[in-house]
C-alpha cells in the first residue's frame, strides 16, 4: 500500500514537470520554434482545431517559421487564428504558404518574458506540493486504519519529501533552462 502510495505521489509530481515543460515551450524566446502555435486553434469547417493538424510547421531559419496547409482553403483561417493569439506575431501569406517573422525580443519583454515563465513554474511547484500533501494525507489515513505502523508512515513520508525535493529541483532546472533562453541575445 505504501508503495502504491510513493508511485501515485510521482507519478503527479512527473505530470507537473512534463506540464511545465510543454507550457514553457510555447513561451516565445527570440527564435522560431513549432512548439510557438501549439495553443492557437483554427476554425476548421466549423470545428476549432490545432493549428499543426491542419499544416506542417517547420523552421527554415533561426528567425522565421513556415506554415503550409494541407488544405488551402484553411491558409485565410490560420492568418486570423494567429493574428488573434497573444503571440504577438504577424504571419505573412503567399497564397500557398504562410511566413512568420519572429522579430528580435526587446530587452523589457525578455524580462517580462522571464517574470512569465516563472510564475508558471511557481504554478507547477505548487502542483508538487500538492500530491506531496495528498500523499501524506493517505498514509495519514492508513496509519488511521492501523494498517501500517506509525514507523513506516514516518519513513514513507521521509520518501514522498524527497521525491518533492528533487521534482522541484526538475521543476527549477527546467525553469532556469527557459530563462537562460529568453535572455539569449
């Protein structure tokens, strides 16, 4: 019981540090990366679909990205979806394909940038904390139900603290990794 209690606690506490990683990716860093259009959904004949299930994103160059539907009657649709998003980006359209410039970051929406990523990560540390709380609260339970003996609950709780300490260790790691990237001139 315990030990499904251990794998459950880190298996949330994974899930955060995955979470992190993809929610930073979105977060533009001065270069041109598929992972930018993630969150922005285009109007597919009426069904609100992510943009890379409609087109093929690639990365030419550090600075530009390059959107080609398989469909072209959705290009005027993918223009509108990203000019809506708070990317910030204007895409360029040729009628086949779509150009996305990304332009230099100044340094005050680096630094906003970064006050962004983490705050996210704040959010995620506090994801951790939670399945840490809940973890201790089963083998709280268990200890309860005289299942297992008060010695086991405190090595167990032992455990559940360093498998927090060291996801947010990952969580930091991941953050510092973001930042390092944002302030990349």
């Amino acid at each position: 019981m315990l030990s499904e209690v251990l794998q459950e606690a880190e298996v949330h506490m994974q899930k955060a540090v995955e979470g992190l990683r993809r929610e930073l990716a979105s977060l533009r860093a001065g270069r041109a990366n598929p992972a930018l259009l993630e969150k922005v959904t285009v109007n597919y004949y009426g069904t609100p679909t992510p943009v890379n299930q409609v087109a093929n994103i690639s990365v030419p160059e550090a600075r530009l990205l390059v959107i080609q539907p398989w469909d072209r009657n959705v290009l005027p649709e993918i223009e509108k979806a990203i000019l809506k998003s708070d990317l910030g980006l204007m895409p360029s359209s040729d009628g086949t394909l779509i150009r996305i410039s990304i332009p230099q970051l100044t340094e005050e929406r680096r630094t906003e940038l970064v006050k962004v990523a983490r705050k996210k990560a704040e959010e995620y540390k506090v994801m951790v904390r939670n399945a840490r709380r809940e973890a201790n609260d089963k083998l709280k339970a268990e200890e309860k139900n005289k299942s297992v003996s008060e010695d086991e609950v405190k090595r167990a709780q032992g455990k559940v603290q360093k498998l927090t300490d060291s996801f947010i260790q990952a969580l930091d790691k991941v953050l510092a990794n973001k930042e390092s990237e944002i302030m990349e001139v």
